[in-house]
C-alpha cells in the first residue's frame, strides 16, 4: 500500500479535475446535468481511482489504473465536444487537453511498470507457457 498523494499522476490528476470544475462553471446552466456533469465526473474519477487503488493489491491497483486511463479518454473526448460547440475557448481546450494527453502518458508508463513488476514477482520476468496436459 501506498499514499496516493505520492502519485506524480495523481497530482497532475487532481489539478486537471480542479481546472474541470473552474471551466465548467461557465458553461450554459441548461448543461448543469448534462455535459458539465459528465466531465466533472469523469475528470474526477481519474484520481479516485488511483486513490482507490492505492490502497489495494498490486494486481487490482492495475485494474484502477486501467479505468483511471478510460476515464482520462472520456475526458479528453468530453472537453473536444465542449470546444467544438462553443462551450470552452479553444486556447483553455489546448491548455488541459495537453494536460489530459500528458496524464494517459503517465497512466500508461505506471500500468507497464505494474505489469512488469508483477511478471517479475511471478517468475522473474521470464513469461512462460505451459502446454496444456490432455
């Protein structure tokens, strides 16, 4: 188990949902339950995630991190829809999208490393089949 907060990616995770939320503020209030919702809710799962997952095993902290990953995909998706109509400024879309790409790169270097550690763990970084017995 580990403290979350020691998470580079969390960090940057956790400053992306508080950006969310600012941005959002300014979309159309008919949006409240709709799009804004929905990124504030995917942004935020992000860093809930790995949260959650810290304090798990290392296999299922995998898992978080996987979902934590789609979850920054709906983000990155959900701020593209919200530029393309009209809701968020193109230059604060460039600014968190960068951020946004910049944590899936994280996401993905800290699974790979899970990954690896536990194939290590399992038999010392050798993968190896066994062939089915009939």
């Amino acid at each position: 188990m580990q403290d979350f907060r020691n998470l580079d990616v969390w960090n940057k995770a956790h400053k992306i949902t508080l950006e969310t939320y600012r941005l959002t503020e300014s979309f159309p209030k008919s949006e409240v339950f709709g799009l804004s919702s929905q990124v504030r809710r995917a942004a935020s799962s992000i860093p809930t995630n790995l949260a959650e997952g810290c304090g798990r095993t290392q296999p299922e902290f995998g898992r978080f991190v996987q979902i934590a990953f789609g979850s920054a995909c709906e983000v990155e998706y959900q701020l593209l829809l919200a530029r393309d109509i009209g809701f968020l400024p193109s230059q604060s879309y460039e600014s968190i999208n960068a951020d946004v790409i910049e944590v899936k790169r994280m996401l993905n270097s800290l699974l790979k490393r899970i990954q690896r550690d536990a194939a290590t763990a399992a038999g010392g970084g050798v993968v190896r089949r066994v062939p089915p017995r009939y």
